[in-house]
C-alpha cells in the first residue's frame, strides 16, 4: 500500500521527531543569496525590480510596477462570472467573523484610589499584503490578508505579487484585491517585493507590517528585513491532522487527508485514531485512489516524505499527540467534538464534525487561512486583526495616586542604580 498504519507507541524517538519536524522550512541555504537581494533594494530601490523583471518586458519602466486601474477592469473581464460572485460571497464571510474580534477602543479601571490606568486601541498606518503568483494564484489569499486589515481600520492597505511575462498580473488576484479594497497593487514578488515594502522606494510605499504567504525566498525575505518592519508568523508547506474516533467515514477522511497534500511536495497530512479498522480502511481507500489523482507525483512526494496513518492506545494518547504536532489546520471527527476541543491546546485553525472539511475556512466560512506551521501554532496564532492594530497603555495619577505610590518607586529606582528616576518622583513632592 501507499501507506501503512503504525501505532504511536510503537514509534522510536527519531521517528516521532521526524513527523514532529516534518517540512520545516529551511531557509539557511538561501538566506545569504536573499540577503544581497534584500540589501540591494534597500540602497538601490526599484531599479534592483526593474532589472530583475527585464525577463518579462524588454523595456520595462518604474510605471509597470504598479497596477492600473484599466488593468483591474480588464481583468474583470476575463475572470469567470462565478468566480467573481464566489469571491464576493467569502469576502463577505470574512468580513463578519473579523469584525467579530474587534475590541473596545479603550477601557480603564481604578488600580488605587488617584490611580488609572488602561489601554486603547489603534490601528497601523499602512501594511504590505504578499500574494503568491506567477504560476500558481491564490486570490482566496488577497481576501485573507486585505480584508482584516481593512475592518482593523489600517489606514492603507497596499499588495505585491509577482507577474507573468509582459508584466501581468494575475486576473483572479487583482479581482480580489479589488473586491477586498485593496488601496494599491505592484506587479513586484520574491525578495524584491518584500523588500520594497520594508524600505519603500520611488515607486513602492514603506510599511508597518508585511503578511502573506509565500516561497522560502518569501519567508528569507521577511526573516531579514524583521525588526525594520513587523512580520507575520513565519510560514511553511501546508500541513493537517485528523483526529478520529470510530465514528469517523473513513472515504470523507480518505479525501480529506489527500486535499491537504495536493498543494506542495513537502505538504503533510497526519491521521491520528483510536481505531485500528478506521485507520486500514482509509490506507486501503488511500491506496485505491491514488493511481487516479492529478499530479500524482505531489502526493507520492507528500505521502512518502511527511504523511502518517497512527493509531493511539486511546484518546488521551492521541489528544497528547495532536497537542505535541500543533498542526497548522485540525480535523476534530469524534462523537462529540466540542468535549475534545476543550482539550486542544494547540492548533491554527480547528474544524469540528464531519461537514467541516478544511477547504471551507480556506475560502469561504470566514475565519483566517493564514495559519502557523511547523508547529508554531505553540506559539503563533492565525492572522486576525489583532495583527494589524497597536494597544498602548496609559495612566493618570492624582497628587495623591503618586504619593500612594512614591516610597515604592523610590526604592526600587534606588536598588536598580538609577537615582534620576528617583529623583523625577521625589520632585513633585518638593512644592
């Protein structure tokens, strides 16, 4: 068979830190050869992109980075009907489960008598959105990216993607960039759009923050350029796990185990059940589809390096799994899947029930595609608007509030060597 059952119990170290590891991404044999780019675009600014897209128009100009208006009415025209309506209906999704998380703009409370404190609320200047391109588009990925930004009420969203010869840009992208709001689109990808959008140039705007998925040159890109711009989580191949009792349909599961590994050759999809006949079913209904899938070698690459059938003694086992794995998309199938999501601890988006396959939130359902992986989702969630907006702190004392306040600060000020900051207390109190 393509692939086999195996008990977690029965795994050895190295074998379960491999599928823990799975298809991390290693960016450090590229990271030096990103780094000139990055460095080449910070002093030199769009004629590092023009020369770099020489390839695709012989005599290209800085007005062709930009997208046009005439570009976006054309390309209109030559995306689907449906396509268009379908991307209008997510769109809308996605707006009404971000809007969701809005908080209040401020709140106090009362820390002692003359003292308040609290926290408001505000939103970035400006963000750089990266859309994947060229060969492959993910217009599903301008929705996820624009429209939280948008209803987190940055005041400019603007997008890079890369493009095809002649300098065009997808169809399907600038449709959605156009449905999501987007304030301006650049025909710039890879390192030199990331680039562009941490330092700015002549032609592309500096911003605050860049999300979006994209190529280990993407991810290299924005590892260099952190700190001079915020990031999002750094991003790896598309990865799920399953978690299933012996109620799950094993030809559901089967197809959707092999959706999620029909993106990339690293791609990974993990089963993890309690049931020994759940889990020989779906290899076996694995194994009778695979000579019909498209692009077959993906999936032989996918199955062989990074996927897993596993059976756990019990759920508690498998429960333990699946927190360790901190996958990027969870598949709760188990008689009552809100009891096991109360014992998830990690994970970047969570799906529960048999009519919950992934590809709901990866377009239309409303909640965010862009997710950690590699087990980051220990550490990062999924991109929200709280990405896109800033909380800083205040405080009002009253003379007294200070006063309340003044032997603790002198202290401490005083035990830390810093008599200056002992000082600006003691001051007030000197009238």
């Amino acid at each position: 068979m393509i692939i086999e059952p195996q008990r977690i119990s029965d795994l050895d170290s190295e074998k379960r830190r491999s599928i823990m590891e799975r298809s991390m991404e290693d960016i450090s044999s590229i990271y030096e050869e990103t780094l000139k780019i990055v460095k080449d675009i910070r002093e030199n600014g769009d004629s590092v992109s023009l020369r770099h897209y020489k390839k695709h128009k012989e005599d290209i100009s800085p007005a062709d980075l930009k997208v046009t208006r005439e570009e976006i009415d054309l390309a209109y025209k030559q995306v689907n009907d449906r396509v268009v309506d379908g991307l209008k209906v997510a769109a809308e999704n996605i707006v009404r489960f971000h809007r969701a998380q809005r908080e209040r703009e401020m709140w106090s409370i009362e820390i002692k008598e003359g003292i308040l404190a609290g926290r408001i609320t505000r939103p970035m200047d400006i963000v750089g959105c990266y859309i994947p391109g060229g060969t492959a588009a993910y217009p599903s990925s301008i929705l996820m990216t624009v429209l939280p930004a948008k209803v987190a009420g940055v005041g400019k969203v603007v997008a890079v993607t890369p493009p095809n010869k002649g300098m065009v840009a997808n169809p399907a992208t600038l449709v959605a960039a156009d449905i999501a709001g987007c304030d301006e689109v650049f025909k710039v990808g890879g390192p030199w759009g990331v680039a562009s959008l941490a330092y700015g140039t002549e032609t592309i705007p500096r911003v605050d923050k860049i999300v979006g998925p994209g190529n280990k040159y993407v991810t290299a890109a924005k590892m260099a350029v952190y700190g001079q711009v915020d990031i999002d989580s750094p991003a790896g191949p598309s990865e799920a796990l399953i978690l299933a009792d012996e109620t799950g349909d094993p030809e559901w599961i089967a197809v959707d185990f092999l959706s999620q590994i029909e993106h990339d050759p690293d791609s990974a999809a993990v089963l993890v059940t309690t049931s020994e006949i759940l889990a020989e079913k779906v290899c076996r209904l694995i194994d009778d589809q695979f000579d019909t899938l498209p692009r077959k070698e993906i999936f032989q690459s996918s199955i062989s390096k990074h996927s897993h059938v596993l059976i756990a003694d019990d759920m508690e086992a498998a429960i333990d799994f699946t927190n360790e794995y901190a996958t990027e998309h969870l598949q709760i199938l188990t008689e009552d899947p809100f009891i096991t999501l109360n014992k998830i601890r990690h994970a970047g988006s969570i799906f529960l029930g048999p009519y919950a396959p992934v590809p709901v939130g990866d377009y239309a359902s409303g909640t965010n595609h862009v997710l950690p992986t590699g087990q980051c989702a220990r550490m990062f969630s999924g991109l929200s608007i709280d990405d896109f907006i800033k909380k800083p702190t205040f405080q009002y004392l009253s003379r007294s509030g200070l006063e309340g306040l003044r032997d603790v600060i002198v202290t401490l000020a005083e035990a830390e060597g810093l008599p200056i900051h002992a000082r600006a207390v003691q001051a007030r109190f000197k009238k």
